[in-house]
C-alpha cells in the first residue's frame, strides 16, 4: 500500500512539472510611454540694450542755422536712440557757442566760422576739430530790389550797392558764423557799417530765423546760410538776389571742448558726437536732408574732406 502511494505521488509531481513547462510564460508589463510633451513657444530673443554710458548727458552749443533750418530735429533724436546719450542742445550764434566752449559750459561744439574757430584751437580750448559739412551764404532782399544787386557776381560788390543806396540791411550783430561773415564781407568792401551805425544798418542781436522775418517785415536785405532761408522761405517776403560766389562758403566743424581745460566736461560723450556725425551713414542722412522737400542739398557731407579741398 505503501509503495502504491508513493508511485501515485510521483506520478502526480510529475506531471505538475509537465503541466507548468506547457503553460505560455506571462507577458512583461508594458513599459509606460511618457506623455508627448506639447512644445512650448520659444520666446523671442529681447533687442540688445545699448549700454548706458557713464555719463549719458551731454552739452552741444551749436548755431542756430542748424536748429533753424531742422537738421538738429533729424540727427539728435537719431544720435541719442543710437547711442544712449541725452543731448542738451544750446542753440546760439557761433561767438556765443565758441564762448561756451572756452568757458567749459559745453562739451561739443558744432559751429561754423572758421577764422574765429582757429583762434579757438590756437588757444587750446578745443581738443579735437573735424570737417563735417557745409553749404552756403545768400543774399535776399525784397522781390522790388530797390538797390538792384540781383544777379550780382560778387558778394562784396552787392553791398558796396547796398552801402551806396543807403538799403535798409538787418544784420545779426551777435558775433555769430553768418555775422563773421557779414562782417568780413563789408570789410572786404571798405565799409563799416557795425562801427559807424548809418540809419539803414539794423542790428538784430538774434537768431538767423527771426533776423529773416524782421528783414521780410521791413522790406530789407540781409545775409543768411541757405539752409534756414529754405526752411523758412513759405513765410517770408524776400527772395534770393546773390549766391554762389566763392566767398559766400559756409563751412561747418565739430570740436570736442578741451579737457585738459575743464576736466569735468563730458570728453567722451563730446568724442562719440564727433564720431558719429562724421561716419559715413550719418554723413549721408545730412546729404539727403531737405532734399525731398525743397528739391535741393541744405548740406553737404564733407567728412572724408580736408579743409584744403575747401579752399579753406
């Protein structure tokens, strides 16, 4: 019996271990597949900053024919967006900007009297002077032209005309470019006219737009850069009687103010105005300037020239 059962226990082992060689082997758990992510938006990169300068303000004494005539309202809001300098702009006769300069009120210089200019260096109260553009002097006076200098070949003779006629003149009598210029042209003449204060000779003491429209209210003569007569010609009475002689250039530099002199003035700001009004892309946004309104150059780039060129 005993053996019976242990046949019996065998025979059920084995085929229990039969049984679970025939059985499929389990499938693994399927690995979990991770959520397909949804792709984020990748921001759009921030415009480089302009790095703020040490000192971002910065002081330009310029003429008023530069303000006047609208180039300053094209190139400073150019300068600052391109730089990251605050520009005071102190728009005066050259005398009063060259002043500024040599009291260390300002830090840049755009002015345009080239005489008064040197002595400005030859003292030593400019650091660096560069040719930026120029363009030219006119004679206007009323369309009657009652001393008939219109057509005029030569600038000195107009106003020997003018002298001669006793022609109401406004001058500008503030030591300005345009008044430099007046000045020596009536010296050129033999005349005084500032010294011996005839009754036809006006002396404004300002500006070259408001000399304009007191010479249009009085039926007068004056002398002006082109520029700002274009640039004002819609309300004036006055039309263009001589240009285009040689001695009527009127040539424009920027200089740093010296500091050496002044050391508190803002040398490096005065450095990147001078830079960068004399580079090439800028040199041709002062070329183009005015061109689509008035069908005419108000300036000419002259960077790349000397003052020689000029005949300066």
């Amino acid at each position: 019996m005993k053996a019976r059962l242990s046949l019996l226990f065998g025979l059920l082992l084995i085929f229990t271990l039969a049984l679970s060689a025939c059985a499929p082997a389990a499938t693994p758990a399927p690995t979990a597949v991770p959520a397909t992510e949804v792709p984020t938006s990748v921001p759009t990169a921030a415009p480089t900053a302009i790095p703020a300068p040490a000192n971002p303000d910065l002081i330009l004494a310029t003429t008023t024919s530069t303000q006047d005539s609208g180039l300053l309202d094209v190139l400073i809001p150019l300068f600052e967006q391109q730089t990251g300098y605050k520009v005071k702009v102190v728009a005066v006769g050259t005398g009063a900007a060259l002043q500024m300069g040599q009291d260390g009120n300002a830090d840049v210089l755009l002015v345009h009297a080239p005489s008064s200019e040197k002595t400005y260096m030859d003292g030593g109260y400019g650091k660096d002077r560069l040719l930026v553009m120029h363009n030219d002097f006119i004679i206007v006076g009323p369309t009657s032209d009652p001393a008939g200098i219109k057509g005029t070949a030569s600038a000195v003779d107009a106003f020997k005309k003018l002298a001669a006629a006793s022609a109401p003149f406004v001058s500008r009598g503030d030591k300005s470019g345009t008044n430099t210029k007046e000045l020596a042209l009536w010296k050129s003449a033999a005349l005084d006219p500032a010294g011996q204060k005839p009754s036809w000779y006006i002396e404004s003491g300002t500006g070259m737009g408001a000399t304009l429209t007191i010479a249009s209210e009085k039926d007068a003569y004056t002398l002006t850069d082109r520029a700002t007569y274009l640039a004002n010609k819609a309300n004036l009475q006055l039309d263009i009687l001589v240009e285009k002689d040689t001695s009527l250039l009127n040539v424009y530099h920027v200089i740093t103010v010296n500091p050496d002199k002044w050391p508190k003035i803002n040398y490096q700001g005065a450095k990147a105005f001078a830079k960068w009004i004399t580079q090439s892309d800028i040199q041709d946004v002062i070329g183009k300037f005015g061109v689509d309104k008035y069908g005419q150059q108000l300036f000419i780039p002259d960077a790349t020239k000397t003052d020689a060129d000029l005949g300066l």
